[in-house]
C-alpha cells in the first residue's frame, strides 16, 4: 500500500471493539494494511497519538497484551495509565466509566466477563477496546491474521486448525477466519465445545465468504492439510480448580510432532503465549523452525497500534 499519514487512516464505524464483529468486514482489512504500514515505518506515526491518553484497566495478569498497548500508545506519542484489579468493586462501574470518560481518550479493558467490558461501553462516551474477555479475544486474532498474511501472502482458502479449548482465542480465531475466507478447523473434546452462538456466527460469515467451517472431536481430522495449527493453554486464569480434568481431557489433543505432521509440510504452528510446554505443545513443536508464536507477539504491538489510530 502507499504510505497512508495519520490523517488518512480510516475511522472505525463503531464507537468501540467489544468483539471482533464491531470491526466490518472493510474495516478489517484496512487495519491490516495500516498495521503493515505502522511496521514498516514506525517514526511516520510517532506522534499521532499526541496528546491523547488511555486508560489501561486490567482484571487478569498480563504480558503481552499489557506491555504491548503500553508500547503501542508511547510509540505512537500517546500517555497511558494504568489500573490492575477487579473493576467496580470500590464502585459502580457505570460510575468507573463515566469517570474514566472525563479523563482520557480511549480505554483498554483486559476482564474476566464479557459483561464487563460491554457495561464498560455502555455508560463510557470514550471508546473501549476488549483486550480480553471469557467470549473474545479481538486483539489477539487481529495479530494472528496479521502474521498468517505475512507468511502467506493471500490467505483466503488456507487453513487453519485450532486444536484445544473452545475458549476466547478460539472464538475470535474462528470469526476473523472466515471473514477473510481462511478455512477453519475446531477440535475440541466434549463438553469443551465452542459457544453455539458464536459458531454460527463464524458459519453465516463462512456462506458469505466461501470459507468452509469444520467442527469436530478427532484432533488429526482438524489438523488434515492445515497451513497453520493453532493450540492455547487447557486451563486459562479462572480455571486453575478444573485443571485437573481438563489435563485428562485434553491429553489426546496435545500438538506434538505426530499430530503436527499431519499438516502441510510448510505448515506453520501458532499459539497465543503463554504455553504449558510438554501439556498443550510440545517443546520440539513450539521450538520448531515453523513455529510463528514470537512473530505473533511481536505483531500484537503493531495491529493494536493500527487498531488505536483507526478509533482514534
């Protein structure tokens, strides 16, 4: 693409990105093309952001999400600040929001319910970006489509297998696929299945696309032919007192190099980080030299950089 200056970028048609279909089909493109272009010259967008300043709420421990929009928001001469616990515990969080609203820009939510950040939108006239809740995972996908481009160029009619939990990442993976016509594969042991809501959401955006939606048990049936095999972690923060059963369940769906060869040759294993090494991957997977898990967390910083100049 041309060089686009701050002042070109698109804005968002939603107020906020609660989940990844409040970005339209459009939209997601053109961040993709932004965050392509905010990789390749960072200093051209170092102060778009000027002046602007965003509140970072966050419910769970973070890596890469925290320290990515932080860097994102200074990189792109923003401020912003930061609050780590459950929120509307001291207060309601309609009065956390409109509070909020009178001070910053833009705020970050990282929670344990989708609930949260929808209230948070509601009562807050700034807009609220979902970095996570139990049902999405926005940002994450966003970075994960990023990086499935860079590999493959044109990536409608490739595949991708997620092997594991029918949680947040999955969700989001799984929309974001088949909007961009990238056929999806879920393997998930019983009682761990997607939310059906959800599924047949990514299913209508699929008809639309030609993408083709493949929801199944069998592990090596999902891999078959992928381009890319997707696992996250069997128990997320909020599930420690189910990771036993869920260690038993999810034994059979370990990516190790067995279920990894039933891939394409060139296939490309992803995961969102952190990793249960020797649980849901294997070291000789995730260390492999066609593992893309780094470059992920990499383009979390350039995608959310493009995501905050598209609101902003």
């Amino acid at each position: 693409m041309n060089a686009l200056s701050p002042d070109q970028i698109l804005r968002l048609a939603a107020p906020d990105v609660t989940c990844d279909l409040d970005l339209l089909d459009d939209e997601l493109l053109k961040l993709l093309d932004v965050a392509a272009e905010v990789k390749r010259s960072p200093k051209r967008y170092a102060q778009a952001l000027s002046g602007r300043s965003i509140a970072l709420l966050f419910e769970k421990p973070s890596l890469r999400t925290k320290m990515t929009f932080e860097l994102a928001i200074k990189q792109l001469g923003g401020n912003s600040v930061a609050a780590d616990g459950p929120i509307g515990a001291r207060e309601p969080l309609r009065d956390v929001a409109r509070n909020l609203d009178r001070w910053v820009n833009a705020i970050v939510a990282r929670v344990f319910l989708q609930s949260t950040v929808e209230e948070l939108a509601r009562w807050s006239n700034a807009p609220v970006i979902n970095a996570l809740s139990d049902l999405y995972h926005p940002c994450q996908a966003l970075a994960d489509i990023f990086t499935l481009t860079e590999v493959f160029g044109n990536v409608r009619g490739r595949k991708v297998a997620f092997v594991g939990d029918g949680n947040n990442v999955a969700h989001s993976l799984m929309l974001t696929c088949t909007r961009m016509g990238v056929n999806f594969a879920l393997a998930t042991p019983q009682g761990y299945a997607a939310s059906p809501a959800i599924l047949a959401r990514a299913q209508s955006a699929a008809l639309v696309t030609g993408a083709r939606l493949e929801v199944t048990d069998d592990p090596v049936a999902a891999v078959a032919n992928a381009d890319a095999v997707y696992t996250d972690v069997w128990a997320s923060m909020g599930q420690e007192t189910e990771a036993e059963a869920r260690r038993a369940a999810f034994a059979p769906y370990q990516v190790n190099e067995a279920l990894f060869a039933k891939a394409r040759p060139d296939a490309i294993f992803f995961h969102c980080l952190p990793a249960k090494r020797s649980q849901e991957v294997t070291d000789a997977v995730i260390e492999s030299p066609r593992s893309r898990v780094f470059d992920q967390a990499e383009n979390r910083l350039h995608t959310q950089k493009a995501l905050l100049l598209m609101l902003l």
